[in-house]
C-alpha cells in the first residue's frame, strides 16, 4: 500500500502523542485510581450530583451526622445571599435553628433539591448545573412557584455551579462546586471521628472527585490544556474520529431490532433507523425517495438532537394507497396518537413517541441507555404493537 505524504505525516503526528508525553501518562494514573465516584461515572452527571448533596444534606440519612452538614450549607448560602433581602434568613438564624425534622427532596416539581422545614418556616432551593446552563427563565420560575407554594415561609436560593456562574436571577447566591470541598473538608475535620469508615471514606473520595473533574483549577483540566497545547492535530484527529452518543444509540438499536424476529431492518442511517415488523410488510413496494426497499411505511427511530423518539411515518409513493392508508388510521385516534393529523404530500407522521428525554439521552450510562431502550421496545412490542396490527390488517381485505 503507497503511503503518502499526508498519511506519514498524520502517523509521525500520533506516534509524537502517545510517545514520551508525560502529562499523559500523569493523567492516565489519576484516571486510574480508584474512586466509586469515577468508576460509577458521576462526575458530570447532574441527577447523580445532586442525589449525593441531596443525602449529604437530609438529616436522617445514614451518614450520621443528623443536621451538621445541612446547617453549614445553608448558613453559607445566608452569607452569600444578596443583602437586599432583608426578610431572608441570616446566618445567625440558620445557626440557632435545630433542622433535625427538615425534609430534603430531589426532582421537586424539577427543582434538583428543596429542602423544607416547616418548625422553623424555612424554605431552600438548590440549582445545580455543572456542564449545562439555565434556560427559559429557569430560576425566577422555580422562585416564583416556591413563594407561591410556601408564602408563609422564608426562603434561601442557592446557584450551585463548577465556576460561581452568576444566576440570572438576582435573588440566587452563587456557590461555587470549591465551597462544597470546602464544607465537606471541615465536616471531616470536625466531625469526622464520629463518622463510620465507610462514610468517611465515602466523604473523602467525594471531595477527590470534585477537586479532580469539576472545579476550573483542577489538576485534570490542567493537565488537559497542557495535552491539548503540545498535540492539537493529534487530539483533533483523534476527536474527528471518536465515537460519539449518537453512534452509540444507533447502535444499541440496531442490535435490538436485529435480535427481534419479528422485525425487519430496513435502510438507517446515524439519526434515523428504521424497520418494519414482518406482520406489516405486506403492503406493495411503491414507496418513492425515501428507503431503497421502497416501502411506503415504516417504523424511524429519530436519534437527533440529542433525544430519542419513535414514529411511525408513511412516506411518499402512490397516492391511492396513501388515501387508503390516511382514511382507515384516521378513523382510530385512540390507536395511533397524531391519527388526526392531515396527510402531508410526502411524510405522514401518525404516531410518535418520546422515548429518551435530553437529559436521559446525554446522562445515562450505555449499559442503563441499553436497558431502558430494551425495556420500551418490549413494551411497545407487547403492548401498542398488537393493536396497530389490528387495525391495519383491515388493508389486507381491501
């Protein structure tokens, strides 16, 4: 094979990269230490983020350190918290407060942690965004919908980022991911010999993470600008060609409905993968420009933009067969959801689904992506599947 000039250079560009790089190799050993946090694939995974802060702070939880870690939190949120609140909490009311029967809840009509003690008539709110940012007025709508629930109560807001990112909302104190580190180090030191081994060992595998993958000077990223400044084109090959989520979901799709009998794979593409169950690949072939197998219907997962859904479409082709189709789908709205919806020229999408949300699309794991994914196809298989085929076994009368 003739190698040109381009392509040596390319390889002397690799082989610099993986040879005599120090940094590398430094950063391969802290990638390789271990830390259940890392391995569990939490550092940049907000849910997961915030369900650790949410046990750390609830003072029932079995770390034991009842409303130690709960009080420091939020008298720090006091100090930093605007001076022009004057009916907000101070830190010298957060501190004389005994918190023991304080409730701390995640996911609270989407707010990531609210914690709600009614003794003390105290309302906080966390917001936590590492490698995401606010959107559609995010913080004034949560504020506006806790006052409203809770007016009797005052309240704290807390903006938790990996760089004290300023809140679009003024109310909200800006904390920085290095004031958790810092609280968690203090509750070791002043609290740690009441803790059990697990849980100080737990703690401080937590701070490891953070100081490591999340704050702006952390040794990684340094590390990382220091890689990126000696071997650009390496790094930018090598991200050219990485595999990415996208490719992965397709992936895990296609091995799913190839693993079906019953369905049948037809042309897919990264963003959108199709198939048919063989029970409705009756219909003639006068599909036109969309598949190479010409099918006029088919089932298309949509894999872009960052989320996953299901459609079942009826693309261009003979018409007669489309007025057909239109007529007897729409006549079982309860069968199919967009049944109702007016046949377009070319594709007719009469039923859709989301199957992963953005936040699950770009969060979970692969093994938990592959799980739910296989979950919802049984489901569908099982469930919505059999009553689409009735309906449309009506075709093969006409």
């Amino acid at each position: 094979m003739t190698q040109t000039p381009e392509f040596k250079a390319l390889r002397t560009t690799l082989e610099q990269f993986v040879y005599d790089n120090p940094e590398l190799e430094r950063l391969e050993a802290i990638l390789d230490d271990f830390n259940p946090f890392v391995a569990l694939r939490w550092t940049r995974q907000e849910l997961r983020r915030s369900a650790f802060l949410r046990w750390l702070l609830d003072p029932t939880e079995t770390h034991g350190l009842g409303p130690y870690f709960l009080r420091a939190f939020w008298k720090r949120v006091a100090h930093l918290s605007p001076l022009s609140r004057p009916q907000a909490p101070t830190v010298v009311d957060v501190d004389s407060w005994d918190l023991s029967d304080a409730a701390v809840m995640q996911e609270w009509h989407g707010i990531d942690v609210l914690v709600r003690d009614d003794t003390n008539h105290f309302v906080g709110v966390i917001e936590n965004k590492v490698d995401t940012r606010e959107h559609s007025e995010q913080l004034r709508r949560y504020r506006s919908y806790v006052e409203g629930q809770f007016p009797h109560h005052r309240n704290l807001f807390a903006y938790l980022t990996a760089g004290a990112e300023q809140p679009s909302d003024e109310v909200y104190a800006p904390i920085d991911y290095r004031e958790i580190v810092t609280l968690v180090d203090d509750t070791l030191k002043r609290r740690g010999d009441q803790l059990g081994p697990e849980v100080h060992s737990f703690l401080g595998h937590y701070v490891e993470m953070i100081r490591r993958h999340i704050v702006e000077d952390s040794e990684i990223q340094e590390l990382c600008r220091v890689i990126y400044g000696k071997h650009r084109k390496a790094l930018d090959v090598l991200f050219e060609h990485r595999p990415d989520r996208a490719s992965d979901i397709r992936d895990i799709l296609i091995e799913l409905i190839e693993g079906h009998k019953q369905l049948v794979q037809d042309h897919s593409s990264k963003a959108y993968i199709h198939f048919l169950p063989a029970s409705l690949d009756f219909l003639p072939r006068v599909g036109d420009g969309w598949t190479r197998s010409k099918r006029l219907w088919l089932f298309e997962f949509d894999n872009s933009n960052n989320q996953l859904s299901l459609r079942f479409i009826v693309g261009p082709g003979e018409q007669e067969l489309r007025d057909r189709l239109h007529r007897l789908i729409s006549a079982h709205p309860k069968v199919f959801n967009r049944a109702q919806r007016i046949l377009s020229p070319k594709w007719w999408s009469f039923d859709s689904a989301k199957w992963l949300s953005s936040q699950q699309y770009n969060e979970l794991d692969l093994p938990d992506l592959k799980r739910d994914i296989q979950e919802r196809l049984d489901r569908f298989l099982e469930q919505r599947l059999p009553k689409m085929e009735a309906v449309l076994a009506q075709l093969r009368q006409q």
